[in-house]
C-alpha cells in the first residue's frame, strides 16, 4: 500500500511542478522540473564534507528532524552508498557564485554543489522548500534542478533592541528564521536614547545605568513624561560580551554576518545620561536630565564634539565593538542630530572658527571625519547613516541611505562614489504597520503593505551602470518603538522579511507578487508556524473604503485587498461572512450606520486572513 502512495505523490507531483516552483522564496535564478521524486526516508543518508561537518551537521540533523518528524544519518565525508542519499559537494565551477548553489534532485540522490559552506547552506535551505510542508514520515520530494545566485551581498535585516531589549535567545531565533530566506545581514542597532544595549568593560555604567529605564509601558510612545532621578529603571536589558559572542558564533553557521551599530552623535540620550561629562560643559544644564528616555521624547541628546573627552571616551568604545564583532564593518549611526545643544556652547563655535567650519552641518561633518579615523584604525569599514554625507561628507565610508525626496541619498551617495546599502524608509522600514491601522498593533500612523516592500526596486533608475554597481545590497528595518514583546516583533518581521529577502536574493526579472503570495499562503505560512514564529497575515485583509450619500441616505462602499486571485465575501448585517455571503464584483450601496463584515477567501471556500469589520457611519 505504502509503494502505492509513493507512486501516486511521484505522478501527482510529475503533473503539478508549475504548482511546486511558485512556493519557493526567494525566487531561484533557474528551476527545472523533471518526472519523479526522490523518497526520504529513515533510510536516507545524508553526506557533509569533512571541512564543513562540525557546523553544517547540527543544522542538517535539527532541520530535518522538525521538517519531516525523520531521524537521518549524518556523516562526514565521502557517499559509501549507491543510491537514497543527500551529498554536499564543494566544487569549482565559475557558474557559481560564492553564495550560489547547484540543487539536482534525482531518483536516486539529492545533489547540493557549492563553492563552499555558504552556499551548500543556502542550498540545504532551498531543499527544505522543496519538502512538501505538512507531512511527517517518509515523503518524497519533486526532481529537479535549480541554479541559484545571489542578486546582492548585503541581504539585510536590522533589528533595534534598544528601544525594546529583545533576549538573546529571541535575537538567535530570528537569525535561525531569518537566514532560511538567505538573509546574511544582521545588523544590530545596540545603542539609542533608550537603552544602552551592549557592555562595555573599560565603562562599566554604560549598562549599570544605560541600559535601564522607568517603567512607562501601556502610555503612548511620545505622550511619556521623563523620568526622575529617584524613580526606579526597571525596565531594559543588556548583551554581555559573552552574550555577543555566542550570537556571532550561533549566525556564523548559519551565514549570517553580525553587524553592530553604536548611534553618535545624536541618539545617544542613554550614552549621556550615564556618562554626562560627554555633554557639553559649558551649557547651563539647569533643565537637563540625565536620565535614560522612556518613549520618545529625548532632548539633550547629543554628545560634545568640541571635547576631546568625547574622541577618548569613543575610541575605548570601538575598541571594544572592534574587538568583539569579526565583520569588517562597523555601524556609527549618525542620523537626526540634533544641533540645538552645539549651538549654545561656545565650546563648538570655538572650534567651528579654529577649523573653518562654515555651519553646524560641518562641524558634525568634523565629529564623523574624527571617529571615522577611530574605525579606520581598527581595520574596520565605518558605516552611517545617510546623514553623514551633510557638510563634507566622509570619503571612505559606506552609506545606508534611507531618506528619499529633495534629499535623494539613494543617488547622491553612488553618484559620489560612495558604497551605498539600501534601506529606504518607503519601502523597508517594517516598524510602519501593515494593513488597515484599525486593525492592526499600535504603530506610526502610516501603512507599509508587505506589496510595497516586495515591489520595491533597490536600485535607482538614474544610476548609470558604474554608480549601479555601488549598490551593496538592500536591507528591510525593524525600528522598536512599537515592538514591546518579542509576538508583536515578529508580528512586523514577518513576512515583509521574506518579501525583502526576494528583493535582494532574485533577479527583478524572476519576480512576480501572484506567485509571491500564493506561496506564502500555500506553504511559507505553515513553515512559519512550525518554527513559532507570530506571522502577520495582513496581505490577506479587506480595505473598506466608503462614503455617506446624503441625499439618498446610503452609504457608498468599495472593498479592496492588496492579494490577487482571491473572492471578497461580505455582510452588513453583523454575521461573519462565508462563500455563502454576498460576493464583491464592484461597489455597492448599503444602508448607513449597518455593520459591514468581509474576508477574502481561497478557490477552496477557506477564509483567509481576518476578517475586516466597520461600521457605516
């Protein structure tokens, strides 16, 4: 019976290939499909070159084991069966890129090819994809050849952990998710006015005292009252070096690169408030505080860039970060200085006249230039935000543009010969909520759809193919402050994450927003759950949009959904809609102050996403 089965799922998956190449995210370069399947079973051994076995086979094992409830052998080195095996081969092949993989599925075997260990990963993770989800025990996987490369090499995701300090344990979760989408950035935003998030030995009150905060949760974010100096910081959270190290190690294995970010000269409220010889000492600091931020409001934050006190304290700072985190790049914030402090100290205009500094832009331009020779020193490339190409800039250092508009840092900073991420706040800061705000957690006042974040083009159409190629990569941004809890963190995260990971991993060419989200409905979401994460299925949510004909006493409503190919059904009588309900073809009248319910549903008759309820009036 059970040879049967096998043969019937080998036909049925001969006949649906088209079906099984759409749930694949991101999007391969090249996917064939043949007749027949490979069967994995308890039988099946899986083979790891003896360089990369101690990493890769806990993964392999682990992955597997959840995947399909099977316990697989593991060993190293070279194929001592003839057939029902999964091998991992390292090979020379100019086809390859350093991330790229060759996936051949066969009858007999499951062949992985890579260059080396980062691409026999993202290989095991296509494989993965290509499992059928849902099914325990033995199961047999479509044949098939895939050629994959990567689009770009920085494939991002930041996490801010200082507005909300997320565990380690979370931090390792997410990475572990993450990197299954061949994401192979995450960069850590460590440090803001609300929290100082790593320790630091050579300044031990850094996380003694900046990593706490009173307690001012369930008040809205930017209506918070500052704290006083008596009242007791309950709330925060810090990564000791031993914490970073085991996290660095944890993504290496997963590759994935850990990029810390440390914000000065501004963002830096908590830096002060536990070290305050940092401020400027010739302000009145009559009405300063020198306390952590609660929520929003953070004035006087901004370090002195007119003591030397500040380039010491710094460079002891990124010593320590340099010392600690492998990757060649160190983040420095730079963003949203605020310049009112500099301008009351004459401190700052002492060395703006002593150094020719035109105005307050130039003179941050000074404070970056100076702690960019601190990360040079350290043989580390410094990053900033786009900010830091204001007054004259920083030749050298690497750009994560995230303004657009009049200030178009997406084509300034190529254009001017800087290595430029991507990182646009219209299209990839996921902190801005995802579907109708009446319906969704708290959040800025303003919809990101997980449509926008997939169709988003990293690389602006004015860059000619030399300024092009300074594009390192595109990075979706998780900004915490209306992430409290790690279910409403991955909440945001996912799925405009994997919709980020199809931007940067694929070619555009590949793309198509059908396929996209008839996978995540068919299989991403399923294989999301399985790993308890908290998926947002806003992408399946009905838009009300309605207005009051007066004259008439009706109210005019349409009904809009950013998904493709699926049925709106909806009431007005209070009663949740079924396929049995009215069905949308277009707007309709209806009767003012009457309930109006409506869901999207599959060609199946299920309902998927919630369902939108308001009220006519």
């Amino acid at each position: 019976m059970n040879k049967i089965l096998i043969v019937i799922s080998i036909i049925l998956f001969s006949i649906t290939g088209k079906a099984q190449e759409n749930t694949f995210i991101p999007q391969p370069e090249s996917v064939v499909f043949n007749t027949g399947g490979f069967q994995l079973n308890s039988e099946t051994k899986v083979y790891i070159p003896s360089k990369h076995y101690t990493d890769l086979q806990p993964i392999v094992a682990s992955k597997l084991k959840q995947d399909t409830d099977l316990s697989i052998s593991i060993n190293k080195g070279k194929v001592r069966v003839s057939s029902n095996y999964i091998v991992f081969q390292k090979v020379k092949d100019a086809s390859i890129d350093s991330e790229g993989y060759i996936l051949e599925i066969t009858d007999k075997k499951v062949v992985i090819k890579a260059k080396d260990y980062a691409g026999m990963f993202n290989g095991f993770q296509t494989l993965r994809q290509a499992i059928p989800v849902g099914i325990k025990g033995t199961t047999v996987v479509p044949n098939m050849l895939i050629t994959d490369n990567p689009r770009f090499h920085w494939r991002g995701v930041l996490l801010d952990v200082s507005r909300h300090f997320q565990t380690k344990e979370f931090v390792m979760k997410q990475i572990d998710v993450l990197s299954a989408y061949k994401i192979n950035i995450f960069h850590l935003h460590l440090t803001d006015d609300q929290g100082w998030r790593i320790e630091i030995k050579k300044y031990p009150k850094l996380t003694e005292k900046g990593a706490w905060r009173a307690e001012r949760e369930g008040i809205a974010w930017w209506s918070r009252e500052a704290a006083t100096a008596d009242e007791p910081k309950t709330v925060g959270g810090f990564y000791t070096q031993d914490d970073i190290r085991e996290i660095i190690a944890f993504a290496k294995t997963r590759n994935v690169e850990i990029i810390p970010e440390i914000d000065v000269p501004g963002h830096s409220k908590a830096l002060v408030a536990s070290y305050p010889e940092l401020f400027c000492s010739d302000i009145d600091t009559t009405d300063v505080s020198f306390e952590v931020a609660v929520g929003g409001k953070a004035p006087n934050n901004t370090v002195c860039p007119a003591s030397e006190f500040t380039y010491e304290f710094l460079e002891g700072v990124i010593e320590e970060i340099a010392a600690l985190f492998p990757s060649k790049y160190l983040h420095i914030g730079g963003d949203e200085c605020s310049k009112k402090d500099w301008k009351k100290s004459a401190m700052c205009k002492q060395l703006m006249d002593e150094n020719g500094l035109e105005d307050y832009e130039e003179l941050q331009s000074y404070f970056i230039q100076r702690i960019h020779k601190i990360v040079e020193k350290q043989n580390k490339t410094m990053i900033g935000w786009d900010e830091v190409l204001s007054g004259n800039g920083v030749p050298g250092a690497t750009i994560m543009a995230w303004r657009r508009g009049k200030y178009a840092p997406e084509v300034q900073a190529p254009k001017a010969g800087y290595p430029t991420i991507m990182s646009s706040y219209l299209h990839s800061y996921i902190s801005r909520v995802q579907g109708p705000t009446s319906m969704e957690p708290e959040g800025p006042n303003s919809v990101l759809p997980l449509s926008v974040v997939y169709n988003h083009e990293p690389v602006p159409s004015e860059l000619t193919e030399e300024e092009a190629a300074r594009v390192l990569g595109n990075q979706a941004s998780l900004w915490g402050e209306f992430t409290p809890t790690e279910s409403h963190f991955e909440y945001m995260l996912y799925p405009r994450t994997l919709a980020s990971a199809e931007v940067s991993w694929s070619d555009p060419k590949t793309k198509d927003w059908i396929r996209f989200q008839n996978a995540l409905e068919t299989s991403h979401f399923k294989r999301l759950e399985r790993e308890n994460v908290n998926v947002s299925k806003s992408v399946f949510t009905v838009y009300p949009v309605f207005g009051i004909d007066q004259l008439h006493n009706k109210a005019i409503v349409y009904l809009e959904t950013e998904a493709v190919g699926y049925d709106i059904y909806y009431t007005t009588n209070g009663e949740d809609p079924t396929i049995e309900s009215n069905k949308y073809s277009g707007n309709f009248k209806a009767t003012p102050k009457s309930l109006l319910k409506a869901g999207l549903f599959n060609k199946a008759g299920d309902l998927i996403g919630e369902i939108t309820e308001i009220r006519l009036k």
